[in-house]
C-alpha cells in the first residue's frame, strides 16, 4: 500500500469540510480534502439537467457571518446575486412581501394575538428562553390557535431546519430568530451552488490537494491520537500520514471510519442516543409560464407538505436555458426526524404544487429528491447537536450534526470550521502559506 505524509486530512468536500480545508490550506497547513462524490458540494452541490442547473440541496447562500468572512480570509471570490426582494410569503394565493415590517407586518395581518407572540421574540432576544424541551409548535399553542400562523411557523421551521414545528424545540427556533442570521440577506450563485465550492476549491489547492471520487476507508487512531486516514483512490488504497483529521462525513460515519472501540464510552452514546437526522423533498422544476414572479424565495401557508419556493432564473438567468423558468422547491416529510414512506410524501409535496399554482402541469420536473438515512438533510436537527470534539487527539467533526445551539445552512457550517480551525492554529505554530 503507497503511503503519504500531510499535515491535515479533511473528510468531505461539503459546506464544513470546505470551509476548514480552505482556513487550515490558509494558515500554512497542506492540507488533503478528499470525497467519494465526483464533485465538491456534497449535499449542496449541483449537477446539470437537460441543460438546466440544478441544485442538489441548499441553494440561499446568506451575506454577512462567518460564511462570507471565510472566502475573504482566504481571497476566494464569493459570486452571489441577492434577489430583490428576498424572500416573501405566498397565502392564499397572494405574496406578502413584509419588507422591513418583519414579523410584526405579517402576524399583525393574520391574528389579533400577534403582540403576545411578538413580546415572546422580544423576551428571546433578552435571553429569555424556554428551556429545550418545549416545541415550537407546543410553545405557539400558548399565543394562538390561528391555523395560518401555525402553517407559518411549520413551514419556517421546516424550509430552515428539514423539520417540523412539532419536532423543532421551540428555544432552537428562537435562538436562530432572535440571534442568528435568519437568512435576512442572502443571494443565489449564478454558476449553481457548486460555484462557490469551486471558488473555496481552487484557495484549498494553493497549499493543498483535492481528491474527488475517493472514499476514505478507515481513520487510524493509536493511544487516543490520529494517526492518519487509508483511502481509496484509483482502486488502490493509500495511506495518508498525518496527525490532524478533520470529518465533515457527520460523527456516526466518522465512527464507523475509526472504529467505536477507539472512542470514550460516552462520546458514542451521544453518537447513538443524541443524533436526530432531518430529511426534506427537494423538486426541481423548469417551465416555459412564469409560475411566480417573485424574484427570490417564497414561503408557503397552509400546505400538506410544502414549504417555501425559489425563483431562480430571475435572478440567475444563466441557470436555465433561454426562454426557461427554473424554481425549486422544498417539502418537508411527517415526520422529518423519523421514517416515512417516501412515495407518499413526495405526492403530497407534488399534490400541494398543483394547488398552489393553476398552471403547474405544464410544468416540467427535472428532479425529485428525497435527502434521508445517510444522505439526509441535516445530519442532526437544530437542538441535538453533538460536539466537535471526538475525544480523540487531532480528531475533528464539522458540519451540520455540531452546529452552535440553534444556528442552520451553510452559515452554521462555515461557524463549525471557524471553530475547529481556531482551536487548532491556538494549540499550533502558525506557519505561513504556501508549504508544499
């Protein structure tokens, strides 16, 4: 078996393992990304479609936060276009663009309690929340009975988080609203999601190496400590050297890569006991009519299971073929957090298009996809999020099953490799870029 020496090893070319590789490549640590996929991204890549780009998962890429600030760390251009307006609601038919009302416009259209609710948001932002084990649903239920604001707050917390309100603990919804990003800005990449990969991609490989469609196979750990990664490239197993690893393949994979025996005992009963994958329906669709004019991102009312739309071709025209309207869509299962039957779901999803919009059947689907099991949404809900820690020496997670409390998307991602890479270069020598 060939053997390598580097001084970092990321697992996963998606939004955490980028992002570290990139920090790390930056700080003078020549660093190796390696994926099984062919294409950087990972569950927020894109891929092409008749012509059309088509992103496989997240799509809103927000401004601002410790996303924006990494491509800047590290010189890599950030190619994203805000829609304008942002994003809206659409109810009974109508879009509600709420501007710079916010909650108070909305809720004060839909139920005369909006003031009890929005004094609660106010109470949040002082630090006064509830305590975890509350939903949002339940802690709504408190507020109002009105059916539309309960819709609301379903499908925000399934558009943010791939779950439902009844699943959401109603201080991870707070928190994100209150003290988080909450997507006020955001833009689309006119390349596809992949676009800004690439650009992070081509910062990584100026101190560093990127190998695609090459699974890691095991993580080597002796006496608590890393010792290195064994992967598969070009059919023949390697042997990475190194004694910093940082995965981005979620805390239950990383596991299986290194061996349960290696870990301390209650680091894998948080692996087995605490993790709460989400899952959501991701439907592309492309249409000579307009479905909806607006520009960006709108979140539904009352559905079964849909919960906001993205007009993306506005925007991004280079995203769809001449004369094409592409949008895409996203449902989240009941329940998200658990199993459900696939098919079902997905006609539930399609059932709610149809309503929502009279001319959907002349539209044409380019993708259905249901992100679950090991490939799901979010490797772990808002609120059930383990450590970066391992309990191994130079072994890291990233991503989304480590997030800060409450946070979501690629901002919380981005957040978990500041992290890490923080405490890795305050425990090291910072060298300078540029080593090979």
């Amino acid at each position: 078996m060939d053997s390598q020496k580097v001084d970092a090893v990321v697992i996963g070319a998606g939004a955490g393992g980028l992002c570290a590789a990139a920090r790390l490549a930056h700080g003078g640590l020549h660093t190796l990304v390696v994926d099984d996929k062919d294409r950087l991204g990972g569950r927020a890549s894109t891929e092409e479609i008749d012509g059309f780009k088509v992103n496989i998962g997240a799509i809103a890429i927000e401004f601002g936060g410790v996303f924006e600030e990494t491509f800047h760390t590290v010189g890599a251009p950030l190619d994203i276009r805000a829609p304008e307006p942002a994003s809206s609601f659409f109810i009974d038919g109508k879009v509600i663009d709420v501007g710079r009302g916010g909650w108070s416009l909305l809720l004060g259209q839909l139920t005369k309690q909006a003031s009890r609710i929005l004094e609660k948001f106010a109470d949040a932002r002082s630090g006064n929340l509830p305590d975890g084990r509350q939903s949002t649903e339940d802690w709504l239920k408190g507020y109002t009975s009105n059916a539309t604001v309960h819709a609301l707050f379903r499908n925000l917390c399934a558009a943010i988080f791939a779950c439902n309100a009844a699943e959401l603990p109603a201080r991870a919804f707070l928190t994100y609203f209150t003290s988080k990003g909450a997507f006020k800005k955001f833009g689309f990449c006119p390349q596809g999601t992949i676009g800004v990969w690439n650009s992070l991609g081509s910062a990584i490989r100026r101190n560093g190496d990127i190998w695609l469609g090459t699974p890691a196979t095991s993580i080597h750990i002796s006496d608590g400590r890393v010792e290195g990664v064994t992967v598969l490239r070009n059919g023949e197993r390697v042997r990475i050297d190194t004694d910093l690893v940082i995965s981005n393949a979620g805390p239950k994979a990383t596991v299986a890569l290194a061996g349960s025996e290696a870990f301390p005992a209650d680091y894998i009963a948080k692996v087995r006991n605490d993790l709460r994958p989400a899952a959501n329906i991701v439907i592309n669709v492309a249409s000579r009519e307009p479905l909806i004019n607006h520009p960006g991102i709108v979140t539904f009312g009352k559905t079964r299971r849909l919960c906001n739309m993205a007009n993306l071709s506005t925007t991004c025209p280079e995203l769809a073929p001449p004369g094409w309207h592409l949008y895409v869509a996203y449902a989240v299962p009941v329940p998200a957090l658990g199993d459900f039957d696939s098919d079902a779901e997905v006609a539930l999803a399609l059932e709610d298009l149809r309503e929502q919009f009279a001319n959907f059947n002349q539209a044409k689907i380019l993708s259905i996809r249901v992100m679950r099991d090991d490939w799901p949404a979010q490797r772990s809900c808002a609120g059930y999020d383990l450590p970066r820690e391992t309990g191994i020496e130079g072994l890291w997670c990233v991503g989304d099953a480590v997030k800060q409390y409450g946070n979501g998307g690629t901002q919380a991602c981005a957040e978990t490799a500041k992290i890490v890479t923080d405490a890795i270069f305050a425990a090291r020598p910072r060298r300078s870029a540029g080593r090979v």
